[in-house]
C-alpha cells in the first residue's frame, strides 16, 4: 500500500464517482480503477458499492475514511514540520551557559528576540562551565554553548561572537578597598587573593594571570574556588579579593564590591561556539539572533 492509493480513495470518496476522481486527479479513469481495485485487494474488503450512478462507501469504506483522512492530514502535517525544520523554524536545540553569562541582559534580551522570532523551536539551557562545554559540543551532546576565551586552534569547533566582556577587581564590601581601590594593583601584593584552578578553564585562567603579571601583580593565590559563584561567595566571606569577569555585575553578592581598574583595560570576546561544518537550520537561526543586535536593544550598564 502506498501513499497515492490513500490519495486516490480519497478523492472517489469525497467525489462519489470515479470518473469525476479521476479528471480531478488529471488521471485516466481505467487506471484510478485499477488502483482502488489494487487497494482493497491490499486490504482484503471492498471500500465502495458500485453502481450506474456511481460509487458508496461500505461500512469497512466509511472506517478506512476516517483513518485515511487523518493519516493524509497527519503526512501534510509532516511535511510541513519538516520544511519548518528545514528553514530553521521548528525543532529543538541544547545549548550549555556558564553561570557567569545567565544574568547577563544583553544574553537575554537576544533569548526573549530568538524565543518571539521562533515560538515552536524548544530551546534548553543547560548550566555548565566553558571546558565541560567544549567537550559536549564536540560529543554531540550540546548543539553549542556560550564560551569566553576558548583555543582558537582547535578546527572542530567555530563559534559567533556574541558580546564583549572586561575584567573587575572584587573586594569584599569591608575591606578598606571597597570605598577606594588601590591606584595599582601590584599594591595587592600582599593580600589573599582567590581563584580557581586552571583545569577549569586553562584559557581563561592563562589570561587573567598573563592580565595580572603585565599590570605587576603575582597574585598570592591562598584560596581555591571552584566556580565564579563560590569565588564571589568566597571573597564575601572576606577570604581575599578576586579578579573576575564583568559579567558578574549581574550576579554578585551584595557583600562584594567591583571595581573596574585601570590596570585591567583589555576585553575579551564571549561568543556561541558550535561544532564546525555542521548543517543545523536551528542552529544558524539561533547564532543569527544571539551574534546580532536587536533595533532596540539596551547597552548594559
């Protein structure tokens, strides 16, 4: 049984005449015929009751009806999802976020543009850090992810730059450098500074102490976060000062002041990162939205 045997009985069906099907359907009677006789042959009953004044559906025409009707609407149905999908307007995508970059408004407001663009597109985001992000992009497992400084040798991968971020100084709200920061920061010498290890993040890690040797400052590295979010945790604990990304403006502990400093001037670029050379219309909608700035969108401050 194919789906053009659906399509012919249909169409005798809704007619009630063969003849009439079949100049509808731009065929030749005898063949359309042959086709229905083919059908219920397949099927094991007659569909119709054939008569001079045309065809009328049996009991076993009038069930296979209602199914072939709802068949030949789900198979359009189909169809039309998988153009959708085609174009990049339906489907679904994973895409991993460091808990640095959720809050962020600019991120944001792109998900709310991407979500009003592309309402049937189901869109996941799974926390995880940049290095476990890398490895699961490459997996398979994650469709892309939000990624800040990443090795930009390594072929697999691709990515869109989505915004620029810079550095701050984090104090804890009473230390005596919260009010002031130190006009340099090779001043912190001295003080307990908290940070996190460099299998975390071996990229990014490598550029925040390459940011600190050039401004004079070997950090005394005393304490170990595991995250930016215990890191911030741990500086309000008092535990030493930190250096971190401004997105953290978004997310920080009231118990911790930031400062931008004149010793962390650079900026660097966060962008979508995706596996290179994979065809995913979703995907590149997606990219498309998150890599360009809405009519209207809002400078964070």
């Amino acid at each position: 049984m194919e789906i053009r045997h659906l399509r012919y009985f249909a169409a005798v069906a809704e007619h009630g005449s063969v003849a009439s099907a079949a100049r509808k359907l731009n065929i030749v009677q005898p063949a359309l015929s042959r086709q229905i006789h083919d059908l219920e042959e397949q099927l094991g009953t007659a569909l119709f009751e054939r008569s001079v004044r045309g065809v009328q559906l049996t009991a076993a025409g009038r069930q296979f009806l209602r199914d072939t009707t709802k068949l030949l609407a789900d198979l359009e149905a189909a169809r039309e999802r998988a153009l959708r999908a085609a174009a990049g307007l339906e489907g679904s995508l994973r895409i991993g976020i460091s808990p640095n970059h959720t809050w962020h408004p600019l991120i944001l407001q792109r998900l709310r543009r991407f979500q009003r663009a592309l309402p049937n597109v189901a869109l996941m985001l799974e926390p995880s850090l940049s290095t476990q992000q890398l490895s699961q992009i490459k997996e398979g497992r994650l469709d892309g992810g939000f990624v800040a400084l990443r090795d930009a040798g390594d072929t697999e991968l691709t990515g869109l730059k989505v915004l620029a971020s810079g550095l701050l100084l984090a104090v804890p709200s009473h230390s005596p450098y919260a009010r002031k920061p130190p006009q340099r920061l090779r001043e912190l010498k001295d003080e307990p500074c908290v940070w996190f290890p460099r299998e975390r993040s071996p990229v990014y890690h490598d550029y925040l102490i390459h940011q600190c040797q050039r401004a004079g400052l070997s950090p005394r590295l005393v304490q170990i976060g595991a995250d930016v979010a215990t890191t911030l945790g741990m500086v309000a604990a008092g535990m030493g000062y930190s250096i971190v990304s401004e997105m953290s403006r978004y997310n920080c502990p009231k118990e911790v002041v930031l400062h931008a400093h004149r010793d962390l001037p650079d900026t660097y670029d966060v962008e979508l990162v995706m596996r290179a050379g994979v065809d995913h219309p979703v995907l590149s909608a997606f990219a498309r939205v998150m890599s360009t700035a809405g009519p209207r969108e809002s400078k964070p401050g």
